[in-house]
C-alpha cells in the first residue's frame, strides 16, 4: 500500500497542501518539526542539488555534514525512488544554488 493511502500520511499531506497554497507552510513546518529536523531534511534537499550538478560524496559531506551513508540513500533515492527529489529541484530558483564553489567530481 502506498504510505500516502493511509490514513495519518494522508492527513499530513492535506495539511501541507493546504498550507502552501494558504501561505502557511513554513509556520506549520516550524510546528510540527524541531529546529534539527528543519535543517535535516534542508541539508538533504542541498545534498540532492549537489549530486545534481557533478558534486562527490564529499564535497556533499562537506557542505551539508550529512554521513556518506545518507547521502549515498539520497543518491538512489534520486535514481530509483519517486522522482521528488527531481521534481521539487526543477522548480526552485537557480539562486537559491549558494553553493558553486563545490568542485564536481571527477569523471570516472
């Protein structure tokens, strides 16, 4: 069964919806998570954005200080997961790429 079938997923996601298109999203956000898992799951958008343009595992680790082994289940869940990470990327703004003093990695 898809997670957002059930019925508490669900109800998260109608809240959040129902908060982005009120205006109210960060204010709900800033409820219902702690400080630590607001810059959590930022640094693991940040994380999807550098593999996204060439970034290595470490210069990743070294901008967002997530352990190789979550980035490393970012990167899969970029290539086999539900295509999110993709979606939600090609929407942001190219300013909000802070970080273009990370080197690519090399080519294999």
């Amino acid at each position: 069964m898809d997670i957002w079938q059930k019925k508490l997923p669900s109800q998260l996601l109608a809240a959040i919806n129902a908060g982005s298109g009120s205006g109210n999203l960060a204010l709900f956000l800033r409820d219902i998570l702690t400080e630590k898992e607001i810059t959590e799951i930022a640094a693991r958008l940040e994380a999807a954005r550098l593999l996204d343009s060439g970034a290595s595992y470490d210069a990743v680790r070294a901008a967002t200080a997530l352990s190789t082994r979550t980035i490393a289940r970012i990167s899969l869940w970029k290539k086999q997961g539900a295509g999110g990470y993709a979606a939600v990327l090609a929407q942001l703004p190219i300013s909000n790429t802070h970080h273009s003093h990370i080197s690519p990695a090399p080519a294999e």
